[in-house]
C-alpha cells in the first residue's frame, strides 16, 4: 500500500523558513515524479512544485519561484520542501503527491498523503 | 483567477445525474490529458479520473469522464449523499516555457 506522510509544518513569522519533509513508502520511490501541492484554508488546490525521479526535471509555479526549493533522497525514499521568505499567502495545508509517471512534466496525482498545514502570521 | 474554469458548485437529488464542467484553452486541455480529484470534507483530495476519461481501481463506474477540445465533462450517477464533495479537475499547462500543472477552481456538489 502506497503511503505518503508529511511533516514539518507549523508556525512560521513572515520572512521565515521552514523545510517540509514527505516519508514515502510501499512502492519503488525513485522510479517516480513527486510533488507538492497546496490549499489555503477554505480555498482550492493549488500546485506548487514537481521533480522527476531522478531529480532531472524542476517545476514550480510562478508564486513560489526563488523562494521554495524542491529536492529528494532517493536512498532514504524522501521528499522535501524547503520554503524561504514565507508570506501571509503561503498559509495553507501542503500535501505530498505521487505522479503517475516519472520524467518530463506531471501526468496525475495518483497517491496523496493528508497533508501539513503551515501557518505564517506574526 | 484560475487557468480552467468550473462552476463553483452545482446540486441535484440523489439518484439523479450531473454534470461538471472544466474549460481550458489549446495550452492546456486542448492537448493534453484531463484529470480529477474528489475531496471529501476534511480530507485529502483522491484522484476520481485519470487521462480524460479512466478509473482507478476502485472508483465505481458510476462516474465518468471524457474531453472535448479545450474543455472536459464529469460525470456522476446514481448520486449518493456520500458524493457530497468538491471537484477539481486538472492538467499540464504548456504555455510556459518550463510548463506547469493547472487546477480548475473546484466544484462543490450538493446532493439535495
């Protein structure tokens, strides 16, 4: 059984940092892409960054580019997060998602772990 | 603002029908694949359909998906009141030069 598990949230004052990590197991981690996506409270899902399995391939979306920073350890079966410069916007619940495929792009989110909320507020 | 449009909610009667609806442009649904996610209240979303119109293992065949162009439908039968849920549907965007995935806005089902 695929499981995803996040951690790592919590409260950060605006200008601060924090570093989500994503535990991954029941299935062959580095044979596929992963990503993040975020909901801010009582809003929709929001993509946020992709790598592929072998770290080639480096998405983010237009909000989060220059401050967050995507990256895993294959060995270790790991993705991370690490969020600089945070902003009141960036409040929300972040959830760990295995793609489908795992080279160029994003084919689907086909596992999703529950998710952490981060909170940034002084 | 979101890059694919959904109708922020929509209702029906249990046992009834209903549609969803997601329009995209050429950069996005027009030429890639189409997908959606269910997210029960509380919940982490769950991929509903993938590449435009399959299930997963385990998603009754009471919904369904397909694509036309640069839009896409889903649909749901036999409602139950456990459908009571927001949809979202989604694909890769490539009118960027890096790409990047794009979310419609959601879609809140109410089954009356």
């Amino acid at each position: 059984e695929v499981q995803l598990v996040e951690s790592g949230g919590g409260l950060v004052k605006p200008g601060g940092s924090l570093r989500l990590s994503c535990a991954a197991s029941g299935f062959t981690f580095s044979s596929y892409s992963m990503n993040w996506v975020r909901q801010a409270p009582g809003k929709g899902l929001e993509w946020v960054s992709s790598i592929s399995s072998s770290s080639s391939y480096i998405y983010y979306a237009d909000s989060v580019k220059g401050r967050f920073t995507i990256s895993r350890d294959n060995a270790k079966n790991s993705l991370y997060l690490q969020m600089n410069s945070l902003r009141a916007e960036d409040t929300a619940v972040y959830y760990c998602a295995r793609d489908a495929g795992g080279w160029y792009g994003v084919e689907y989110f086909q596992h999703w772990g529950q998710g952490t909320l981060v909170t940034v507020s002084s | 603002q979101s890059v694919l449009t959904q109708p922020p909610s929509v209702s029906a009667a249990p046992g009834q029908k209903v549609t969803i609806s997601c329009s995209g442009s050429s950069s996005n649904i027009g030429n890639n694949y189409v997908s959606w996610y269910q997210q029960l209240p509380g919940t982490a979303p769950k991929l509903l359909i993938y590449e435009n119109n399959k299930r997963p293992s385990g998603i009754p065949d009471r919904f369904s998906g397909s694509k036309s162009g640069t839009s896409a439908t889903l649909g749901i039968t036999g409602l139950q009141t456990g459908d009571e849920a927001d949809y979202y549907c989604g694909t890769w965007d490539s009118s960027l030069s890096a790409g990047e995935w794009v979310f419609g806005g959601g879609t809140k089902l109410t089954v009356l």
